[in-house]
C-alpha cells in the first residue's frame, strides 16, 4: 500500500544520501503495471469488447490484439485513438499517457488543445480527425 503522495517522495528523493536505502524504503510506493496491464483493465471497465474497440480505435483486430498481448508498443497517437474508442475521460487518458512514459496532452499545443476538447466532449474519434485534418493539424491515424 502507497503511503507516500508524489510530492512527499520527490521531496524524499531530492534530499536522500542514500540512493539504495531510498529504493528500499519506497518500494511500496513505486508503479510497475504494463501498458497492457493499465489497458486491459480499463477495457474490463468500460465494458468494451475488443472487436468493438477496434473498429472504434480504428485499428485492425491483429494490431490491438498484439497491444493487449504486450507485443506491440504503441504510440502516444495510438494510446490516444485507443481512449477515444474505450470512451475514456481525459483523466483516465492523461493517467494512461503518464504511465506509459508518453507526454501528457499540453493544452498549449493547438493539436492537444483540439484532442482535449473531443475526449471532454465525449466526440468520436472520426470528428475529431476530422477536426484536426480541418484545422491542417495531425491526425491521430
């Protein structure tokens, strides 16, 4: 169980002499899920099939089949097209970005600004490639 918050353990680590008594003494409090892990657990929450989430993601079965198998690393794109199509919030998806070691959305970058605003209005991920083709910006597929 976590007993230190994000900031407590910064602080500790930016004030320790000891990097191995640091690791030994946090080790409760340090993330390990996989990629695959965080996804599949959020896929069992949002109640979504795979085969549904494919087509909603806009990827082939075999590619997110090799995702949740932990064979195949995706990009922040395809993390991204993937929260769109489990119907995640912005939060879950900033804590999936965070987690997979990818930068979080900057809402001071106009084509996060844009991917912002269509996971906190529940839009698909067809309008808001859609959007970004429009406003001549990446699309995430």
């Amino acid at each position: 169980m976590s007993k230190n918050n994000t900031d407590d353990l910064q602080q500790e680590l930016m004030s320790t002499m000891d990097l191995d008594e640091f690791l030994a003494a946090n080790s409760d409090d340090f993330r390990d899920e996989a990629a695959m892990d965080i996804l599949n657990r959020m896929l069992d929450e949002k109640g979504v099939s795979k085969a549904t989430l494919a087509k909603r993601s806009g990827m082939s079965e075999i590619y997110l089949h090799q995702i949740f198998a932990g064979r195949r690393h995706p990009s922040r794109s395809r993390l991204i097209c993937l929260c769109f199509g489990m119907g995640a919030t912005l939060d879950e998806t900033q804590e999936l970005l965070k987690r997979c070691g990818l930068a979080q959305l900057y809402p001071r970058v106009r084509r996060d600004a844009i991917i912002i605003y269509g996971l906190a209005n529940g839009m698909s991920l067809m309008d808001i490639n859609d959007k970004l083709f429009s406003e001549d910006e990446e699309t995430l597929f």
